[in-house]
C-alpha cells in the first residue's frame, strides 16, 4: 500500500483551560481519497485539523503527512503539504485583491515571474474566478469569497486539501455548483461538514467524530443509513430525506 | 456601488491619468504639494496657476464638480479654525465693515486655506484616478517598507469587515428597542465598542492562523511591481517640475 498522505497516531490534545478536545485518534487517508469528517459542535474536528499543519502540536501521538513527521523544525514543509482552508472566509483573504491574495502562497513558496502567473492563473480558471482577479475581496458575494479562498490555499499545491464546512452560508446553487468544481479537483481531500448530503456527494468515504473521539469509519452510504449512529452523535440528514438502499 | 465607502475616493475611468502607473502619480502628487508648500504666501498669481492646473487635471479625469465638491467637505474644521485667526491675531490693524481685524491674522489665514485646499484637491485628483490596490503597489514600488504597505493593506481590507459588525449590532440594539437620543443613552455604543475591538482581536488571531497556513514566516511578499518607463516619469514628473518653477519665480519676484 501507499505511503498514507495523512497518518494520525494515537494523538491526544487538551486546551490550556483544561477542555480535553482530542482522546487518541488514529486516522489515516490515502492518496486521491476525497473523505468526509462528521461529528456533532464541539466535538472536536477544528481541532484535529489544526494539529494536521502544524497550528497545534501533538500533546500525545504523532502526525505525519506523507511519511514526513510533524516537528517544529519542518512546520513550513508540512504547511506546504496540508493546506486548510477556514471557516470564515473573511479570515483567509487578507491581500488587497484576489489575485495579491492568491498568490500570497505561492510567493512564500519562493515562486516568482512567469512560473508564479502561470500557477495563480490555472488556480484561479480551476476555481472559476479568473474574472475576478483584480478585484478586492470586500465586495464579492459570499460564495464567491469561499472559492478565492479555496483558490488561494489550492495555489500551494498541497499534497491534500482540508475544507471546514465549505457549505455553510452557501445558497443551494453556490452549493451545488462548489461540489461540481471540487470534483473536478484530483486533489486528495478532507471535508468538515455538517452537511450530509454533500458529504454524500463529495466523499466515497466518512468519518464521524464525537467527544475527542472517532466512533465510525466506513462507506458514506453506509454511515447515513445507519440512523441508530446518526442519532446517537447528533447527525441528521434534511427533514424527509434518506439514503436509499444499495445507493 | 452599494456600500463602497472604501472606494468613494475612486471615481472609475478611461482617462489617460487613470492609466498611468501608481508610482509615478504618487510621486508627482507628494512633490506638488511640497511646492505647493513652498510657496510664499504674498504669490497669488501662483496659487492661481496652482489651482488651474489642478482644475485642469481633475477636469480630464472627468471627475466632475460634485465628486471633487463633496471630497472638499472633510476641510470645513481647517477652514472653521483658520476664520478664526484675524479675530485672535494681534500686530497691525485693518478695519474692514468697521470691525477691527489683525493683519497678520488675516494673511495666516489666507495661507493655510490655500495651501490646505490645493493641497486636497492634489490628493483628490490622485485618490480619484488610482485604485487602492494599486495605490499601494504604487507605494511599494516607490520603496516604502513593505511593513508599512502592508499593514495600510489590513486596514483597508477590514475596515468594511468591522464597520459592518458595528452595523449589524447596532441594528440588533435597535431592535431590541434601544432608541439613542441623547448622550446618556450612549452606554451601549461603548459596550459594543468593547465587544468589536475583541471581535477585530478574535479575527486577527484567526487572519494569523490562515497566513501561517499559507507559509507566512513574518515577511510579507513584495507585490510584483511593473516598472515605469522613463518617458512616463519625465512626463508626470513634468507637472510638479512646472510647480518647482513656479516656486522659483514666486521667491525671486518678492
Ligand atoms: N481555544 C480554545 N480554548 C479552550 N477550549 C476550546 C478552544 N477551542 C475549542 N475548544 C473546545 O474544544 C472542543 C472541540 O472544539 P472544536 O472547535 O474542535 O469543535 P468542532 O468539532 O470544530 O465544532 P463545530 O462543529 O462547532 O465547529 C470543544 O469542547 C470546545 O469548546
Ligand atoms: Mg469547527
């Protein structure tokens, strides 16, 4: 088998207030594997994020991206590899228009001149928002924010792209249309979500977490049909839905 | 542009001035209003040439009366202070409408509003004709530390960002029927300052966290700068060179 892009080890983190927010997790994603993290608020995904690149250490346990070992001295080459996008897209796009912001990355990856056009020009046609390059980001519609800021962190290249809840605030088109160009990507991909059904149509695979805890991992299908899980973790699919059999 | 507060400097255009590079226009401004300055306060005829020509490139930017008049309004305290000085000053006396009036008061005066508006009215043309992008690629080229550039960028950029918290809450307040009369009822707004200066504190850390992210290591990529052509600079320089001479004539003339 592969090298595995994401190998989490028995990692355990607490806040300095004493909140416990991971107990050994393990988790380990593969190359191309585009995968769905689910779990109730609180439960502690932003956080297990966070230790991917390197924003938290491990208290407990290792975190290693594609065989390379998480330590302090190479936070810069795991950021290269694992590019998460917030939230809040407001926080991610702090450059004055959306092309200084797209290539904010790539520049503190030493990219320059012609190779540094080429690489934000691509990212942004990907994104679909070429159209937008010279313009500041204050004005944009929310959906459009969300895909300058995905564009932004695809820029880098990572070896794998980590989305938090890239659907929230998004209308059903925005939605829709932001699953079709994610698809497209061959990226391997780690979705936070609270959204069943995108987690349904993104990602083969779903992983759901609770209290500090992984407590499934299986087939996505196979997850939203199981209404004894969905229920005991707080998941619930939209009202009149559900996952038909053999899907 | 529906909440375009930031950019009610910028007037969009096809003119030639809109299309000059930043840097050029930035440094042409700044020494034009250095002459400006300069200039001694008896010289009308200078201030006269000053204002045609400032009129005259505003005029072919086609930034129009009421965009550069209503521009003029943040001089009003300048001009409410200034009026007050023949009536302060002492020395020598004029009596004009038989009210008595200090002499030098009155030149303080005159000095200080002509070299305050023409002085706007310079930055007025060039914030009218640059975007802020681009003003501050312009700055940048123009070799100010990028520390400086960057952190104007921020502001710029989150400026609409906090403005629209402060909003927001202040529409949440209101309708929860707090209605602001007087300055009693004035708690609130400063309760709610609080609560976005911690807000803007929360959403630093979280802008630091995406820049680090994105391999921010404490120095913030220089823009890539598009260097002006020598032709376009003796060109825009040209405008305050005209200023300088002025300056020069004015002085030997006294
Ligand atoms: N800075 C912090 N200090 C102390 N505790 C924190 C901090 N950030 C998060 N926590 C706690 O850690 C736990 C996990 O939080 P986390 O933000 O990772 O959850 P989440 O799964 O991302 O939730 P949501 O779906 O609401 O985004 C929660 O109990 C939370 O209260
Ligand atoms: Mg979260």
């Amino acid at each position: 088998m592969s090298v595995p892009t994401i190998a989490v080890e028995g990692l355990g983190f607490s806040y300095p207030d004493g909140t416990v927010a991971l107990h050994s997790i393990d988790l380990h994603i593969h190359p191309g594997e585009r995968v769905a993290l689910l779990g109730p608020n609180g439960a502690g995904k932003t956080t297990l994020i966070l230790h991917l690149n390197g924003i938290h250490m491990p208290q407990h346990g290792s975190v290693a991206v594609s065989g390379l070992e998480l330590s302090r001295d190479n936070v810069m080459e795991i950021r290269r590899r694992v590019g998460i996008v917030f939230q809040d897209p407001d926080d991610q796009l702090f450059m004055p228009t959306v092309r200084a912001d797209v290539e904010f990355g790539p520049r503190n990856l030493g990219l320059e001149g012609d190779e540094l056009d080429e690489r934000v020009d691509a990212t942004l046609e990907t994104m679909e928002v070429a159209d937008l390059a010279e313009r500041p980001p204050n004005h944009l519609s929310f959906g459009q924010k969300r895909r300058v800021a995905i564009a932004g962190v695809l820029a880098m290249e990572p070896a794998i792209l980590v989305l938090d809840e890239p659907t929230s605030n998004l209308d059903p088109a925005s939605r829709r249309e932001l699953a079709t160009t994610l698809r497209a990507l061959d990226t391997t991909l780690l979705v936070v979500t609270h959204d069943l059904p995108f987690a349904l149509e993104m990602c083969p695979r779903t992983l759901v977490m609770d209290e500090g805890r992984i407590v499934a991992n299986a087939e996505t299908a196979e997850i939203l049909r199981n209404d004894e899980l969905l229920k005991q973790h707080r998941l619930e699919l939209p009202y009149g839905l559900s996952i038909a059999v053999g899907d | 542009m529906a909440g375009g507060h930031v950019h009610a400097l910028y007037r969009h255009g096809e003119s030639a001035l809109h299309g000059l590079l930043p840097q050029t226009k930035i440094a042409a401004a700044f020494l034009f209003v250095f002459a400006v300055v300069a200039t001694p306060r008896e010289a009308f005829w200078a201030f006269g040439s000053y204002a045609f020509i400032l009129i005259g490139l505003a005029a072919y930017a086609g930034l129009g009366i009421k965009f550069v008049a209503t521009r003029m309004i943040v001089e009003i305290p300048f001009v409410i202070a200034s009026l007050a000085f023949p009536f302060i000053a002492g020395g020598d006396k004029v009596t004009v409408l038989g009210i008595q009036l200090s002499q030098s008061g009155l030149w303080d005066m005159w000095n200080v509003l002509a070299k305050a508006t023409l002085g706007l009215l310079t930055s007025i043309v060039l914030a009218g004709t640059t975007e802020i992008p681009n003003m501050l690629k312009g700055l940048d080229a123009l070799r100010v530390p990028r520390v400086i550039t960057a952190i104007m960028g921020f502001m710029i950029r989150y400026l609409d960002v906090v403005l629209g918290e402060f909003r927001r809450m202040r529409v949440a307040m209101r309708s929860r029927g707090h209605d602001p009369k007087w300055l009693g009822h004035a708690r609130p707004y400063a309760a709610s300052a609080g609560a976005i200066f911690v807000r803007s504190y929360e959403r630093g850390e979280r802008v630091y966290l995406a820049m680090a992210s994105r391999g921010y290591a404490g120095h913030m990529p220089r823009s890539t700068i598009e260097p002006a052509p020598a032709t376009q600079w003796l060109g825009v320089l040209a405008v305050p060179m005209f200023a300088w001479l002025i300056v020069a004539l004015a002085w030997w003339s006294l």
